[in-house]
C-alpha cells in the first residue's frame, strides 16, 4: 500500500489518539506527522503477520509521550500507593463520548496520560509502567485518581448522585 493511502486510511483514527493525549491541536498535529514518519521508517521491521493497526497505534502513542517530553509537558506522576484497585464503580449515566473525553481533556496531565494508556489504548499497568519510566503501583495510583476526577467531576456536574 502506498504512503499517501496508508496516510488516508489512518490520518483521521490517529489524530484522535494524538488529540487524547496532548491537550494542544498543534502538539497532536506535530506527534501524529512524527509518528507517521516512524511509521514509514519502521514499515520494513513491521511484521505482516500481525495486524497492522495496533502497532501503528503504539507507534503514534510514543510519537505522543515524545512530544509530551520534547514539549516539557510535565506529567507529574505521584508515587503514591494506593489499594491495588483497576476500578470505581459509576451510576448509570447517559454520558455521550464528547462529554467524557471533556472530562478527561481537563484532567492533570499524568491522570490522562495513564488512563489513556489503560482505558482507551488497552494497555497494561507494566507496559504503562515501561512507557513512561514509573513503577506498575504508581500506574494504578494514577488510574484510580483518574476515575476520581471522573467521578468527582460528575458529581459538581450534577450529572451522578452517590
């Protein structure tokens, strides 16, 4: 397949992977044209025998924490350790994608980062913990503050009520 339909195919999927973690359209726009680009370079290491959007994606995801990096977007990560919890659980709710991805947008950085990473990309605590150089707890600290400010920001939203 060519670049350009390569390009075509996935520019829109990945600009939203890019708008998830970088709060800045011109930092999702630079992470994505950087994470095509390792892409392309990357196309003859590319094993055919695995789908190829996934590793695209994990490609665009480090061309993100690069750019969050490059950036000096501070992810302050606490090391915290909290109960070895993956979840809160949430009231039934009639939230629209747009309103949680709101929600997530104005989270502090490093709350975003790992529930992105967790929830959204589907990865786990240790290849969290890998990325982004904290230990697995830290990663869980993290995600459970995420669900909190989710929660929390339900409830001043009158959206949930405990």
């Amino acid at each position: 397949m060519s670049q350009s339909k390569l390009y075509n195919l996935y520019h829109k999927v990945m600009m939203g992977v890019c708008l998830r973690y970088c709060k800045e359209v011109f930092m999702a726009e630079e992470a994505l044209q950087n994470g095509f680009i390792k892409m392309f370079l990357s196309l003859n290491s590319y094993d055919q025998s695995r789908p190829f959007a996934p590793w695209f994606r994990r490609i665009i995801i480090n061309s993100c924490l690069d750019q969050l990096a490059k950036n000096k977007v501070s992810i302050q990560i606490e090391e915290e350790h909290f109960e070895d919890r993956d979840y809160i659980e949430y009231p039934e709710t009639d939230l629209s994608y747009q309103e949680v991805m709101k929600i997530v947008q104005n989270m502090p950085d490093g709350y975003r980062t790992v529930f992105n990473m967790y929830i959204i990309d589907d990865m786990s605590h240790q290849e969290i913990a890998q990325s982004l150089r904290i230990n697995e707890a830290t990663s869980r600290s993290q995600l459970f503050k995420a669900r909190n400010y989710i929660r929390t920001t339900l409830i001043n939203q009158k959206k949930i009520t405990l």
